[in-house]
C-alpha cells in the first residue's frame, strides 16, 4: 500500500502514519525527519537545509525529490509507504508519480488531514517529544502522566523543535497555502483526493483512515 497523507503542520500526519505504520505493516517516510537528522549530522544537505527549515521555508525541490527517490529504493519500502511531509508543492509531486510509474507502481491513497490554522498554532507551539522514545506530547492537549517522565519509556529527557515556536509556525502555514496546497487541485483532478476531518479526536482520525483504507483494493 502505497499512501501520501497531506496537510498543513500540526495536522496530525506524524502521529496517525506512526499508527498506519503498525497497523498495516508499512513504512512511515517523513521528510521532515529525514532533514533533520541530516541537519543533526552536519551533512552537506543539513547544511543547506538548516536556515531554510528554522525559517519555516521549504528547503528546495531537487533536495528533496533525490532524497525521496533514493529512500523509496530501500528494500524496507517494497510492503508500501507512507509518505508524511513529501510532497510539498505540485513539483515534488509530479516527481512522484513519474518515478513511481517508472516502477510500474502508484499511489493507493492521497488523503488530506483537514484542520483550521486557529487551531494547528496552538497544537505546534504546544509540542515536545521525548528524547529516548519519541513519544509526542502536548502542553495543554496531551501532557505526561506525571510531570517529567515518559509515559512510554520512563525516560526524563525532551526536546521541543527549533520551528515550532509561534513566529515559525505562521512561516510555515504561509509555506503551506501557497506552496502545498496548490497540490490539492492536482491530485483531486485524477481522482485520487480524499479528506478526513483532522479536527476531531486523535483516535477517531484513525478509524477514519483505517475506513479507507480498508475499503482499498488489495495489491
Ligand atoms: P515537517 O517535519 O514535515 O514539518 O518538516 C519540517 C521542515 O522540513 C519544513 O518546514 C521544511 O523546511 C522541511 N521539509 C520537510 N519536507 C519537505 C519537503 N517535502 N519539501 C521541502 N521542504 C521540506
């Protein structure tokens, strides 16, 4: 099963891919991660990214397209993917379609998490993460069970990201409505768009989902 959940930031496309990821035993490919972790190992790409990403700009098409196309490569992602952050504008996502038909491969699913600006600000600017586990967790919408330690893992370390403070966030959605959603029209027009209400309880999202995709036809 090969799927693109789309979205503005804070739509919720990490925590519910994490979900499919289980649940249907294929891979979670977050862009956003990935930069990270090369901004983290001061690799040539992490050095270019770096400013681009605390600014809440989108770092460029060629980046990112060579770096999705050498990931879909990997053996892991022979069982189906779940695509979370690619792609970001009509480009990256032409790119997509191309390489996978070269494969002979396409995309099962397009679906966009729906979810008001109002409310993506105060679930960004509220987010941290625990260090050892990966665990998300919110200020207000979901703290620890107890003050400091990981419900998960137990672990006593978190991090916030660099770009979600508020300033950023605001950089981020205009990234979006200009440079992302324009991807909307795109995939709708082949008919492959479809939404899930991203404003309602984190598990009602994933019976939303899972609805669709179980309706999917196998292959
Ligand atoms: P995310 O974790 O998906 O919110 O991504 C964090 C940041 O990484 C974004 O604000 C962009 O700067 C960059 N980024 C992630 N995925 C892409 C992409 N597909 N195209 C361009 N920039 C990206």
């Amino acid at each position: 099963m090969r799927l693109v959940l789309l979205g503005p930031p804070g739509a919720g496309k990490g925590t519910q891919a994490k979900r499919l990821e289980q649940r249907y035993g294929i891979v979670q490919i977050a862009t956003g991660d990935m930069l990270r972790a090369e901004v983290a190992a001061g690799s040539p790409i992490g050095l270019k990214a770096k400013a681009v990403m605390e600014a809440g700009q989108l770092v460029s098409d060629a980046i990112l397209i060579a770096m999705l196309e050498a990931r879909i490569a990997r053996p892991d992602c022979a069982r189906g993917f779940i695509l979370d952050g690619f792609p970001r504008t009509v480009k990256q996502a032409e790119a997509l379609d191309a390489m996978l038909a070269q494969h002979r491969m396409r995309l099962d699913a397009v679906i966009e998490l729906q979810v008001n600006d109002a409310a993506l600000v105060e679930r960004i600017a509220g987010r941290f993460t625990c260090k050892t586990c990966g665990e998300g967790y919110h200020d207000t919408f979901k703290p620890p069970k107890t003050a400091g330690t990981c419900d998960r893992c137990g672990g006593h370390e978190f991090t916030r990201r660099p770009d979600d403070t508020r300033e950023t966030v605001a950089a981020r959605l205009v990234a979006y409505h200009n440079q992302t959603a324009p991807i909307l029209p795109y995939y709708a027009a082949t008919g492959r768009l479809m939404s899930v209400d991203g404003m309602v309880e984190m598990d009602q999202v994933t019976t939303a989902l899972v609805a669709i995709l179980d309706q999917l036809p196998a292959g």
